[in-house]
C-alpha cells in the first residue's frame, strides 16, 4: 500500500556508498550501497561502490556508517486535527524525520476522532500539504471511541487506513469486540488493541513496592493480563488478525508466547520506553515518566528483552503522546499519561544494543521491516523497487537530549538531558534528504 508524503519522488540519480548495509527483509548485513532514482531503490547490496555507480550518479560516502530501511512507528499520537497546540502533523514529522522514522502510524485519538471517511481523507491531504515523512491513520474500532457501535472498517480500508483501534484505550465490552474482530476479519484488516482492563487500570504507576513507597495508587499487571487473555479467546472465536499494541511485563509476554505456539494471528509491540526504563526512573515524582501502560520492574524489563530477541515481541514503537506543559508539570497523581518519542525512538533503542543484549539487525528489523509487514505496505526494506526511504546513523555518536533542540510542539521526553550514544546523521524520504544532522 503506497503512503502519503508531502515529498515527490526524486528523480535524480543517486548512490549512497561505503556503508555498513542493513536490510533484515533481505538478512543483509554487509559493506556496500544503494543506488536510488525516481524515488525507488534501484540496487542495494555489496556491489554497488562509488565505481560501479555509473556516470552521472551522484555519490555519497557514507564512510562506514550504518545505512538502513526508514523506520516505521506503529503507534504516534498527534493533536492534529482539533489540538494543535499539542502537535501538528508537520512538527510531529519534522521530529520523526530527526529520528530516522519515514513512516508514522498516527492514533485516531484526534477531535474529532479519526472515524469516518472523511477525517482519513483529511489526515492524507493534510500529509501531502505538510508533513516530510510518510504518514498514515489507524481508523477507530468505535464510534467516537466510546465503545458502543463500531466503525464501518471497510470503507475506511478503502479510504487509506492501515489498521482500527481505538487507541490508549481499550474496547472493554467483550461482545463488541467480538464483532469488531468478525467484521475486521472480513476485510484482512489488523486489529489494535491497548490492552488494560480499565476497572483495574486505575493507579498511576506500576503496584508494588515502589509505589507503595511513592504513596501511589498502583496498576496491577493483572489489569494487562486480563484483557490480553480475554481478547486472545475471541480471536480463537473469530480467526481474526489481532495486535497488542504495547506489552508490558513479563506475564503479558508468556500469554503473547503460548498463543503464537497454538498458531493464533497475533503479534505485540512495546515501546522504547518499556524496554530501556523502569519504575524506579520515576523518582522523584518526574511526570514524564508517567505512561500507560506504566513502566514496570527491571525484572519485567529484562523479559521484555528477551522477548523482543526471540521474535514473541514484534515491533518497537515510540508511542509518542506530546502533552502541554500545564498539563505535565502537576503532581504525579494529577499529571497526563504520556511521553513524546519520535525522535529518540532510534537512540533509545540502541542503548539495548550498546548494553549487549540484543543483536542490531534483530533491533532494526522491529522498527522498519516486521511492522511494514503486519500493516501490508511496501516500506521498509531496501530491495530493488522498494521506496527510498533509509536512514543513514553513527551507532557510536553520543548527544544529549535538550528540550530547546527537540523538533516536537511538546518537550515532555522521559529521556529529557539523558546522553544517548546512537544518532541520525541523515534520513531520506523517496530519495530527497528530509533530515540531515548539523
């Protein structure tokens, strides 16, 4: 499925050379090229140098630098449309684009809700008007995102949304669900589920002894496990493709396991978040640790690595959720869940690899090739005839993460005067430069 883009395909003849070529689509990871014209990847792989380019062929030495697919980010919230203050669709792809993201999935959670055909129309003119990545809408499961009628899926299918969900919250009525999942089931299309049963899910932090400590009402993992296990039982009921869209602890990850070991079509996702923090990184009340799901033990942590090196976790999201300040800066109790992530998604991730637990090509794959896969699009791989989109990145630069730098309308980053080593020199979107590093 082609997607939107404010940039045009460039036709000029280029060869990005001298890299250290990553394409798990392909299981490429090796020295060598790519060569791009009319906005498409005409030859990727060991063969392509500065000699064999051609002439004509502009040429870029990427001196050893890492060159891979444009990540994709499965789960990107904006304010746009009816919340702009919060972030736009031209400044969220303008982090994304910092980030090394080329696709953003973005969350129906708008005003009004991204839940007729003409709100998706909406979001893909606003993309080709202003956005310098590749953006496209998962449409709402119900109306409103109230949770009582459905959506029609078909026809936002054929207007351009990729997947239904509604979003950070749940569809906590088990028969509508079912139907939701029968009806989705009809058209191929995924299902996206925030998995928090909300009658439990009213603490602020992960329950424990941190918590207890803090003075904090807790959310149990019970409250994940629970609407894990009863969605999973519906999709035994209707064979529909379904998608958790962020794990969070290691019970979760079991239920996840033994449901791909019985053949059901489902897959999971965790944010960067979950994978590098924990609930001890809430300290002293920061509200930009605050997240939903909550960040769990170092324990749940550790098992969310695993999970994501044996293949029971498919993909790495940012989920970017920009809050205002007036709505951040309160007590922990009182502040908005949520945290912005598009343009440390990559950096952030990386620190698992620096930390050893866990192979580049395997991280990479969970950002760019395995969500391209579960969404149906044609991104995230660098074969012949795929779109040029990839990401040129020094494993090894240290930045420190500044909110005055930051390109996102809102600054609320868990990783905010963090030092990350891992950054975006260059990101390029069918084949034009749409970031390059200063």
């Amino acid at each position: 499925m082609p997607l939107e883009t404010a940039i045009r395909g460039d036709a000029t003849r280029r060869a990005y050379v001298n890299a250290r070529l990553i394409d798990p689509s392909q299981d490429l990871d090796t020295t060598g090229g790519v060569i791009i014209a009319d906005g498409r990847i005409v030859l990727c792989g060991p063969k392509v140098t500065a000699k064999s380019a051609g002439n004509g062929t502009r040429v870029t030495d990427c001196k050893s630098k890492l060159l891979f697919p444009g990540l994709l980010d499965m789960r990107t919230f904006t304010g746009e449309p009816g919340n702009e203050y919060r972030e736009t669709l031209a400044t969220a792809s303008e982090a994304a684009a910092a980030g090394g993201v080329t696709t953003m999935i973005v969350m129906p959670n708008t005003d009004p809700v991204i839940d007729d055909v003409a709100i998706v129309d909406f979001i893909l003119r606003r993309t080709r008007d202003t956005a310098v990545v590749r953006v496209a809408p998962m449409a709402a499961i119900t109306k409103g995102l109230k949770g009582q009628a459905i959506t029609e899926f078909g026809m936002l299918q054929e207007a351009g949304a990729v997947a239904v969900t509604d979003g950070n919250q749940a569809v906590s009525n088990a028969q509508l669900f079912r139907r939701a999942l029968s009806y989705a089931n009809d058209f191929g299309l995924l299902v996206v589920q925030h998995i928090e049963e909300p009658s439990l899910a009213t603490g602020v932090m992960n329950e424990g002894e941190v918590a207890t400590r803090l003075g904090l009402p807790g959310v149990p993992a019970a409250a994940e496990v629970i609407m894990l296990e009863r969605d999973l039982r519906l999709v035994e009921l209707t064979g529909a493709r379904y998608h958790a869209a962020q794990i969070s602890c290691a019970a979760s990850l079991n239920v996840i396991r033994n449901a791909k070991q019985r053949g059901l079509p489902v897959s999971c996702g965790v944010s960067v978040n979950h994978l590098v923090l924990n609930e001890n990184d809430i300290g002293a009340y920061r509200t930009f640790f605050k997240m939903s799901p909550p960040l769990r033990s170092e324990d749940d942590r550790s098992a969310l690595i695993q999970g994501l090196n044996d293949g029971s976790i498919d993909v790495i999201v940012s989920s970017h959720d920009p809050q205002s300040a007036d709505t951040k800066r309160l007590p922990f109790a009182e502040a908005e869940f949520g945290a912005i992530g598009l343009e440390t998604m990559f950096s952030a991730a990386l620190s698992v690899h620096h930390a050893g637990d866990i192979a580049l090509p395997r991280l990479i794959s969970a950002m760019t090739t395995r969500p391209a896969e579960l969404l149906g699009l044609e991104v995230g791989r660098l074969a012949p005839g795929a779109p040029a989109d990839f990401v040129i990145a020094d494993p090894d630069k240290s930045w420190t993460v500044e909110d005055t730098k930051l390109r996102s309308r809102a600054k609320n980053s868990p990783f905010e005067h963090r030092t990350l080593e891992g950054r975006v020199l260059e990101t390029v979107v069918a084949g034009r430069t749409v970031y390059a590093y200063d």
